[in-house]
C-alpha cells in the first residue's frame, strides 16, 4: 500500500481514539462539567455506601473520595457492641459520633452496624460479677439497654439498623448458631433485639444481616428464621446480604434466586457488606507481600471487572426489591480481606485501587 494511504488512516485512527476519548469524557461528567460519582450514576436505582472508619474521614484524600462517590455510610467497627459498650457502665461513643456527625454535616445517610452478634462481644455482657454465667432475663436486661442506649442516641439520623447479625449456623445439620447468646436466651434474643430496636427507634428500619444467603442451603434457613418473624410480628423491615464474594461466585442464578426469596417475604432487600476478592473461594493463594510477585494481574483485573458488571446487572435490574448497596470498605488500600482468610495476603476486592483511583471494575459498573 501506498505509504501515504498508510499515514493518512493512521491519522485517522488516532483522531477516532481521541474522539471516543472525549466522548466518553462528556459522557462521565455531570452538571457544571463536574466527573460523576458512583452515587450519580446509580441515583435512579439506589443509594451507594461503603463502610468507613472514623480515620478514613481525617484523611483528606479518602474523605474526598467519600463525599464523591458514595451517599451513605456504614461504620465498620465503631458501633459494634465490644467498641461502643466496652465495659458494663461505660460507652465509648466517639467514633461512632464522628461518623454520624460527618453524615449529617454531608447529608448523608447513614446504616447502623450491628445491635447483636456474636463477635465483638465484651465478656462482661455474659457474665455475673463472680464470673458465673448470667441467667436469660439478665441477659436480655443488657440487651435491652445497649440497644436502647445505642438506637436511642442515634434516632433519627441512622436510618436502619443490623439488628441481629449472623445468627443462622454453618453447620447445614443446625438452625441457629450455637452462640452464647442462643446458649443462654434460645431465639427469644433475636426477636427482643427487634422489638427493643423498634422500640428505641420506631421510625428506623430493621434488618438481618448474614453472610452466604446466595448459597441454596443456608438461604433456606435464613429464609425460615425471617418467615417466622414475619409470621409471629416481630417489627423487621429488612435483609441484608452481606455480599462477600469472589470472581468465581455467586452465580447469577444463585443471586436472582435469593433476592426474589427474601423479597417474596414482603422484606426490603439490601446488600450490605460487598466486595469482591480476587482469590476463588477456598484458595489459600500465594502470600505476594511474601514472594514478591504482582498479586492483582492483569487476568484477575478482567475477571474481577466481568463480576462486578454481572452484579451491579443484576442489582439494576431488582431495583424495585433491592433498594441499597453498601460496599464493605472504601479502597483497596485497606480491606478487611487483607487479613481473612489468610493473615497478611493482600486482597483487592474494591472498586478503588490503592491510589483511590477507579479500576476496570468500577467502569463495569458505571458504562450501562
């Protein structure tokens, strides 16, 4: 071919990229020529959360990220019931105050986690002052005022509440965890925390929360324990699937099918913990902190981005059951992932890199 043809359809070529290139600039940007946010896209279909810790906000650079991008906020840790209540007489309210405050300054919403759980538990919750074991209706009493204490401090800028939190066992053979709560209170913990949270708070809505709810086992038995408490009028408004997965799962028609149970139910559906991690589910994986070897390649980019695009699919399209998604961190600067299930191997699971920058994945979930 004629080396003239050659230059002229290369220039052609590259005023093509540069186009597209601007296009979809134009395309990204909201009113006033500002780049839209995470929250700007899917202002149609639902709010979009992460959860946060009190030092995130401090940080410049990762509040910026917030206040652009999300629109409610989820406290990681600081509202649990071993940081917030450390000792039988005394609370510890300033990292969930700062929270709160940070929402309410920002007009953000904001998603209380957790009332009752089996972790993060202060011993003294179980115990007598001698060190025996406290009977149920002492129990329940310091249930009772933790949650009206926490709820009660909050009402009406925390507009939902995790009020039970993985109570359902992972032995497929039992119903209920074997918890010290169900030890000692049988289910009547679970239907109390509902009642004492409504009662703290009766315009707050009121989820469950746990984990695997896709898997087709344990779901049944998610679904059982919720279908009773609909049936017996316990005041819950919601469940919450926490979303921990993988780029391998859950399956599309896992997902469907649990969302169309739950929300069979009459319950608001939200998913509240997610993240994707770049390990399949069960592989224990090379450390690449150790090894020295670049842990998030290229092929994982592509499956990560390829899953949050299925799921954020699916999201859109239940938006009229599912009406929330919580991501469980900001970026992949810090994830909890980096420390589970595997201590010290780094994970990348969000839509944020370690630079705060988007990933392949975050414009999966964006360019729809």
């Amino acid at each position: 071919m004629d080396p003239f043809k050659i230059n002229f359809f290369k220039l052609r070529f590259t005023a093509f990229c540069l186009l597209s290139l601007v296009t979809f600039r134009v395309f990204a940007q909201g009113k006033g020529g500002r780049e839209k946010g995470l929250k700007d896209y899917y202002k149609s279909f639902f709010p979009i959360g992460a959860a946060v810790t009190p030092f995130q906000l401090e940080d410049p650079a990762q509040r910026a990220l917030i206040l652009k991008h999300f629109n409610s906020l989820t406290a990681e840790n600081v509202m649990k019931m071993g940081p917030v209540h450390p000792e039988e007489n005394r609370y510890d309210w300033a990292g969930a105050d700062a929270i709160v405050s940070f929402a309410q300054k920002n007009n953000l919403r904001v998603r209380g986690h957790t009332l009752c759980w089996h972790n993060q538990v202060p011993d003294w919750m179980f115990k007598n002052r001698d060190g025996s074991r406290v009977s149920k209706e002492m129990l329940l009493e310091r249930l009772k005022e933790h949650i009206y204490a926490v709820v009660g401090r909050y009402k009406g800028k925390i507009y939902a509440w995790d009020v039970v939190n993985e109570a359902i066992s992972d032995n497929p053979k039992e119903f209920l965890r074997n918890s010290l709560w169900y030890q000692i209170c049988g289910e009547d913990f679970i239907v109390k925390a509902f009642e004492f949270a409504h009662d703290a708070d009766p315009k707050a809505l009121l989820f469950y929360n746990d984990y695997n709810t896709e898997s087709p086992e344990k779901r049944e038995r998610v679904y059982l324990l919720l279908k009773k408490l609909k049936d017996a009028k316990v005041p819950l408004d919601g469940v919450g699937l926490q979303g921990h997965w993988s780029i391998k799962n859950p399956s599309q028609e896992m997902l469907i099918s649990s969302i169309d149970r739950f929300a069979s139910l009459g319950l608001i559906v939200q998913v509240t913990e997610l993240d994707v991690s770049v390990y399949p589910d069960g592989d224990l994986g090379k450390n690449s902190a150790k090894t020295g070897q670049p842990g998030f390649t290229r092929e994982l980019q592509e499956l990560q981005a390829d899953q949050y695009g299925k799921l954020f699919s699916i999201f859109r399209n239940k938006r009229g059951k599912l009406n929330g998604v919580t991501f469980w961190n900001l970026s992949d600067r810090y994830s909890w992932l980096d420390n589970f299930p595997v201590k010290g191997r780094k994970n990348y699971p969000l839509l944020f890199d370690r630079e705060l920058q988007p990933k392949k994945a975050y414009w999966k979930v964006v360019q729809f």
